[in-house]
C-alpha cells in the first residue's frame, strides 16, 4: 500500500500545476497576499460545479484531521502510560487508562485548533523549525541503545540536555527571510554552513561519550536492565495443542470401566474429582462410574469360580475350596 499512496501523493502534487494554468487562480491567489495555499481551493471553485466543489473542500478538511487525529491520539498514549500510568496512578485500571486517554486526547485537538486559529503562523514555523532540531537530539537514546549499550543512561540525558540547549540558541541567534531570530535552519559552523541539528546531535554524542568515560571510571550506577530474554522475541512461543485439548473417551458399559473419572481427560485439571468442571458434568461423570463400578460387581458375581490349580504328579490331593455361604445360589437365581 505504501507505493500506491506515494504514487496518490505524486497526483495531488500536479494540483499545483493545474492551478497555475488557471488565469483566476494566480488572480486570487495574488490578491490574498500571494498565499499559495488557497491555489487548490480556488482551483476546484473555478474548474468544477458548484456542487463538486464542497465535495473538494470536504476531501481537504478531512486530509487535514487525519494526522492531526493520528498526532493526538499518539499524543495521549504517550501520557497515559509514561505520565498517568507510571507516576500519577500505578494501580489504574484499563478502563480508566482508556477514559484518561480520551480526556487527554480532546485536550491536544482543542490545543492545536487554538495555535492554527489564534497563533501567528510565524510563530508555526518557528516552532516547526525548532521540532526538527529537538527530535533530531533522541537518536542517541532511542536509535543508537538499540544497537548497543554501550552508553551510560545519565550520559545520554547530559548529552540531550546539551543537544537541545545548543539547538535553540543557535536556531534564536540564525536570522534571515526578514527575521531577526529563527529565520534559517542551517548557520555557519567553523566556516561551513550546516544543519543546526547535525550540529547540536554530533555535540550530543562527544558530550554522552565523553561523560559515559568518565562515569564508568567513577563507578556510577547505571540502572538494572529488567528487561527479559522473551522480551526480544518478536513471535511468541507456540502453546502445545496438548495442553488446551479436552480427550473425552466414550463410555462403553460392557467395556467394565473404560471411561476415565470426571477429570481424568482434562489437561491440568485436579487429581480429585475434577472440581473445575461444571456441576451437570460432575454429577453425570458420578452416575456414570456407579453404574462401571455396579457392572463390575455383576459381572464378577456371574462369573464361574476358577478352578483349582492341577496337582503335581505323586502329591496328594491339594486342599478343597472353601464353601459358598448359605442362601448364595438361592440369592443369585432370584436376580
């Protein structure tokens, strides 16, 4: 899909060159002030219906809220777990997780509404200009510790500090486009004209580098990694089908107790009568064995008694069996 919404993007930017084929768009265009971003809206006023173009408009606002919802909603997860979560509320639960991120959410549209509508747009672009160099200053904690852990954690905070303090100072004293402060993103560095943010990064490092010597030398603390080895797997670890299968065997009545007891075919179920099974099933299992158990007994009941074993050749007779009790065969005819 990325390729297919590069090659979208490639069309939009034709917009530009259609408007400036329209005689009334440069007229309006230049009439506001020479403000280029009216030259798309002013395009679909005289080129389409009427109707066609509120349809326009509606494509443009609704161009402009989805990464402004993308950027508040990042915005307010980002507060609710590293802020709320971690040090205002450790205990809270996800619903209220969830109600705090809506809240926070809100507050980030209404903020931004406020600096597009009330803010001066120079005020926007300094402020743009300024995100780039600061941004720019979290690659040695976010992007170089991914691949190396080298750093000291207390020497990479000194380094951003010192990062974004040279950043702005050096983007305040830049002037240029008719300002005398934030005018450029680039200023001179030992002759050369270079990104104010290239610069303030490679100090970031000298400083964590230098101070990640020093610390180590001192001895200071640097944290405890609880992080765990499953923690960098990006697939998660099968779970054996075994474990979750329910084996039912079917009960067979004149198998003579081949049916396991109420729990016996459920993985990690307990050793006494399957007590997190429900109460139907538990009961039915019961009834069950009772009648195994009684069919048993018939069955041993009804069966002829062994003979006794065979003598061995010139010993003498070996001993009689016992007698049944009185009233046996009486009993067994009457069943």
């Amino acid at each position: 899909m990325l390729p297919a919404y590069t090659l979208v993007l490639g069309l939009i930017a034709l917009f530009g060159y259609m408007a400036r084929a329209v005689p009334a768009v440069n007229a309006g265009v230049k009439a506001d002030g020479g403000n280029p971003q009216l030259s798309v809206p002013l395009l679909f006023a005289h080129m389409f219906p009427s109707w066609f173009a509120g349809i326009g408009y509606s494509a443009i606002v609704v161009g402009a809220l989805v990464p402004a919802a993308i950027m508040s909603i990042a915005a307010a997860n980002l507060f609710t777990r590293t802020i709320y979560k971690e040090l205002l509320k450790p205990d809270a639960t996800p619903a209220q997780e969830t109600r705090v991120a809506r809240v926070a959410s809100l507050v980030m549209k209404i903020g931004a509404l406020g600096f597009a509508l009330e803010l001066n747009k120079t005020f926007s672009i300094n402020l743009q200009l300024l995100g780039g160099i600061w941004i720019l200053q979290t690659f040695p904690a976010i992007v170089i510790s991914l691949y190396t852990r080298w750093f000291h954690r207390s020497a990479l905070i000194f380094g951003w500090a010192v990062g974004m303090a040279y950043g702005t100072v050096q983007a305040y004293r830049t002037s240029g486009g008719g300002q005398a402060h934030f005018g450029a993103s680039a200023a001179p560095v030992f002759g050369h004209v270079t990104y104010i943010g290239i610069s303030a990064l490679i100090l970031n490092v000298a400083v964590a580098a230098v101070l990640t010597v020093i610390f180590n030398k001192v001895g200071v603390t640097d944290g405890y990694d609880q992080t765990r080895p499953a923690d960098y797997r990006a697939d998660p670890v099968p779970v054996p089908a075994a474990a979750n299968a329910t084996t039912r065997v079917p009960f067979n009545r004149r198998a003579g107790g081949n049916r396991p007891g109420p729990s016996a075919g459920r993985a990690g179920a307990p050793a006494d009568g399957g007590t997190s099974s429900p109460p139907w099933e538990r009961a039915g299992s019961a009834v069950a064995d009772s009648a195994v158990a009684g069919s048993a007994a018939d069955r041993a009941a009804d069966a002829p008694a062994d003979p006794a074993p065979a003598a061995a050749p010139g010993a003498g007779p070996g001993p009689r069996p016992p007698a049944a009790p009185p009233g046996h065969h009486r009993a067994k005819h009457a069943r």
